[in-house]
C-alpha cells in the first residue's frame, strides 16, 4: 500500500506526529488505516476494507502486547 502524501510531507509530519502524541494515538496504526482508506477510497467497492482494518488493529494489538 502506499502511504499518503501527508505522511511524508516535511511539515504536515511532524504537526501528525504531535497531534497523535497528545491524543496517546499510535501513529503506525493510524499510518496503516489511513493507507486503508486511500487503497479503497474511489473504488466503488467495499469488500475486503473490514478485514483489512481489522487486520491492521490486529497487528497493532501484537505489537502493543510484546
């Protein structure tokens, strides 16, 4: 998948990357859904983003819990 612009934007990053760390929010997890959203946004088609979310909460769960 690939990652959206705002996340490799010099000035959008870190103002990201603030933002995520006041609001206690994983910022691999939300890099991971937002490249979710992209990969299916103007698709037309809905099958297989539940399991690809759900997929990308798994991994963050594995991570958290090592």
């Amino acid at each position: 998948m690939r990652t959206p612009a705002c996340f490799e934007d010099k000035d959008t990053r870190p103002l990201i990357e603030k933002l995520c760390q006041q609001n206690k929010i994983d910022l691999q997890l939300l890099t991971e859904l937002c490249e979710v959203t992209q990969k299916y946004s103007g698709s037309g088609r809905k099958e297989g983003i539940i399991s690809d979310i759900a997929n990308c909460i798994d991994a963050y769960l594995q991570r958290e819990s090592a």
